[in-house]
C-alpha cells in the first residue's frame, strides 16, 4: 500500500515538474547536497527496553532539483531531493539502581535508503515529503560489534516522511548558490513491514547540512 502512494505521490510531483519546466523563464538548478543527521524513536517502547537519540551515519547525501514557477527569481519553486538516506535506531536494556548495560547490549539498527524527496521551496521556506526505498541494514553494538547484516531488506518498510525546514542562502553569484540546510522530518511508516502495533520505530529527526545549487540555464 506504501509503495502504491508513493508511485501515485511522485506521478503527480513529476507532472508538476513537467508543468513548470514549461513555463519558467529560469529553467534549472541544480547541484550537490550533505547533511548530518540525528533522530529519536517516537514509537512506543517495550516495558524493559530504553531508547535514545542516534547521529544516522554515514551522512544523507545526493542532488538537489529546484524549479521555479513562472517568472524569474519567482518566490515559488518545485525541489527534489535524489540520494542516499539512513534511518538509525538505538535500543538497550534500561538502566536499574544495581545494573547498567553493557556496550554489547545497546544496539543500533540503520537502514539504508534510496530516497525521493519532493518538496515546495516559497522563499526558502521548504515543505514536503521524502519516499525512501531501502537498499541495505545493519545491526551493531556500541562497541562496534556487528549483530546483524542485513543482506535482504524484505522485512524493512519503504520509507515515508513529512519534511518542513528552510534553506537558506550564504553565497551567491552568477555560477550558483551556496546554501545552508536545515530539515525535521517525521516518519509515517514503521520501520518495519507488517507490524501495525505502536512498538513499530518511527524516527523524529533534524538534519543540517549545505547544499550547491548550479545555474544550469537562464533565457
């Protein structure tokens, strides 16, 4: 069903794309993106277990479409993120009085994910959404050692996200823009497929990161 919404979801961004293409008089930027990213696990936690807040590594990285709308410099435009995501959730033993978990038992999750990222950027204010598809998994304690890799991903939801933040520009010249990113994020879907219960892990999360949009036209 998840999938189904998000082809659905990326037919009408793309038909948007196509729309505005055909109409602006600044045709496209275009350029690299990088951002370090840290989360917390908003679903319901089982009695006995702690979680935390995780920095997702490696960093989300990728390409950045922007398209105005209309006329030049138009405060309107439509943006896609195309890269490589990672959801990271911590998970251990809570704490007692006489006990504390050893770095062995507190484990962190990561997928790994392909990711579309369609969004409305007005006057460098960015709304939107962020489909992921996931590629790779892995499990690994606090000491480093790996509990599990994850070498098939059926058992991992494709990823669905609200995105609001800003970007923001620093520097500014006839080749492009140099931005500043900041992004929150909240997951709709559970990390994990066929599991509708509240113990699901769904990640809040806060990125920053910059961004390098080139002018690739202007007429």
């Amino acid at each position: 069903m998840i999938k189904k919404a998000l082809l659905i979801v990326c037919a009408i961004v793309l038909s948007g794309y196509v729309t505005a293409s055909a109409q602006s008089y600044l045709q496209l930027q275009l350029g690299p993106y990088i951002s370090a990213k840290a989360g917390v696990n908003t679903g319901s936690i089982v009695k006995g277990r702690n979680t935390g807040m995780t920095f997702n590594v490696p960093p989300d990285f990728g390409v950045t479409f922007n398209q105005p709308f209309n006329k030049k410099k138009s405060s309107l435009a439509i943006m896609f993120d195309i890269g490589y995501n990672t959801t990271s959730i911590f998970d251990k033993h809570a704490d007692s009085l006489d006990w504390t978990p050893p770095d062995s038992e507190i484990i962190t999750t990561s997928v790994h994910y392909l990711n579309i990222s369609p969004c409305l950027h007005i006057k460098g204010f960015v709304v939107g959404l962020n489909l992921g598809f996931a590629l790779s998994a892995d499990s690994a304690s606090k000491g480093g050692i790996v509990k599990g890799d994850y070498k098939n991903t059926d058992k991992f939801s494709s990823l669905l996200e609200i995105r609001i933040g800003g970007m923001i520009p620093l520097m500014e010249d006839e080749t492009g823009v140099l931005n500043m990113n900041i992004t929150a994020a909240y997951a709709l879907s559970g990390l994990y497929v066929n599991d509708e219960s509240d113990y699901n892990p769904k990640q809040a999360s806060l990125s920053l990161g910059f961004s390098y949009l080139f002018n690739v036209s202007d007429r």
